[in-house]
C-alpha cells in the first residue's frame, strides 16, 4: 500500500509538471537555439494535440496499474483547459512578462543608470523582436520536417545576438548598461525561479500531508519526496 502510494504521489506530480512546463524565453536571451526549443515545446501543448499528448504520457502509468484510468481521465480533465482559458492564460504570460521587464528597467531609471527615453526604445525593440519571433515561428510550424530541420541546421552557423545588442550597435545604450540589464533580469530570473521551487514545495507539503496523517507515510518519508521531486524541478527550469 504505501509503494502503491509513493507511485501515485510521483505520477500525479509527473502530470502537473507536464503540465506547466512550458519553455520560458529570457528576455535578454533570444538566441536560435532557445527559438528552437521553444517551438518545440509549443508543438506538443497546441491545443488540438494537448490531451492525445498528456494521455500518451499517461497511458503507461494506467497499464503499469500505478494510477486507475478514473484518475488518468480527472488527471487530463485538470489539465486541459478550455481554448479560452488557453488564449486568456497566454496573454496573462505576455502581459506578465511585459511587465516584469518594465519593473526591472524601471528600477534600473531610478537609479539613473538608463533614461526613460532608452527604457522606452528598449521596450519598443523587445516587442519588435517578440512579433518577429512569433513571425519565424509561424514560418517554421509550415514547413516541411526535412525542411525545418535544414532551416534549424542553417541556423547554428549564424552569429548568436539578443535584442540589447543591436541597441548597443546603434548607440541607443551603451555596453556597461547593457550588461547593468543582463545582471539584474538574471537575478530576477533567479529569484522567480526560486519562488517557483518554492511554491512546488508548499503544494507537494499540502497534498502530502494527508498522507502522512492517514500513516501512509513518515515524516521523513515526506521530506525526501519533497526534496526529490523539487529538486528534479529546479533542474527542469533551466532551460
């Protein structure tokens, strides 16, 4: 019984992750390859495919008898949503990650280490570089599979830049402030990541918690599946 649960508790935490795990795009990082991954992983979460794709990860657990296929068809009800939620949550993520790179340069004009007119031309050329992203994206979703594999391979040979650079280029900032952007969109990142482990962290302790009151596991059983599977997602989130 308390294997059978250890099994439920790693599979449903499986399913959440696979669900939430979209690829993130720093906004100081657009190289090829994260364009790359980034289509990727937006293939597999389109919203015709998502619930044939979780139900393909999920099919084997049902098979293996590590959850019943009652708790496979509540596992993918949880995590598809409807085309509306869908679009909402990703204009949510847009605006969301608007607005965390305006607070960091906003923070970066008190401090008088950039200007406001510079803080607008860099949000101007982040929003520039987002809509052709998503123009090479909708390019790349139309070709053939040998056809974007040479249109990927053609890439790796090309230098790899981010939109601050071309504004240092141009003599919109200069380097120094440049690198000041990097630091602290790295640091926020860090931060958000941490929040997010987190968060992982107070989730698993809720849903765990019964279990160790129901005496279906230790305390100490509690801590390493905690500290194993959030570990296993700080890793995750690295890319």
């Amino acid at each position: 019984m308390l294997k059978r649960n250890l099994k439920i508790v790693s599979a449903l935490a499986l399913v959440v992750s696979i669900g939430t795990g979209f690829t993130t795009v720093n906004a100081a990082s657009l190289s090829n390859k994260t364009a790359k991954s980034v289509y990727c992983s937006s293939k597999n979460f389109k919203t015709k495919n998502n619930q044939n794709f979780l139900k393909t990860k999920l099919d084997p657990l049902v098979t293996a008898g590590t959850i019943t296929q009652d708790q496979e068809t509540a596992a993918l009800n949880l995590l598809t949503s409807s085309k509306t939620n869908k679009k909402s949550n990703t204009q949510a993520k847009k605006e969301k990650t608007k607005d965390s790179l305006k607070t960091t340069l906003d923070s970066l004009v008190t401090a008088g280490t950039i200007t406001k007119d510079q803080e607008t031309a860099i949000l101007n050329s982040s929003s520039q570089k987002k809509a052709e992203k998503k123009a090479e994206m909708d390019k790349v979703k139309n070709m053939t599979q040998a056809e974007r594999k040479a249109y990927f391979q053609s890439k790796k040979t090309a230098r790899k830049t981010n939109f601050l650079d071309s504004l240092v280029t141009s003599g919109t900032i200069t380097k120094d402030q440049e690198t000041a952007i990097k630091n602290l969109l790295t640091s926020n990142k860090n931060a958000n990541i941490q929040a997010k482990k987190e968060k992982s962290t107070t989730f698993l302790k809720t849903k765990l918690d019964t279990l160790v009151t129901s005496g279906s596991v230790t305390q100490d059983q509690e801590t390493a599946i905690i500290n194993a599977l959030t570990s296993s997602t700080s890793k995750s989130t690295k890319n």
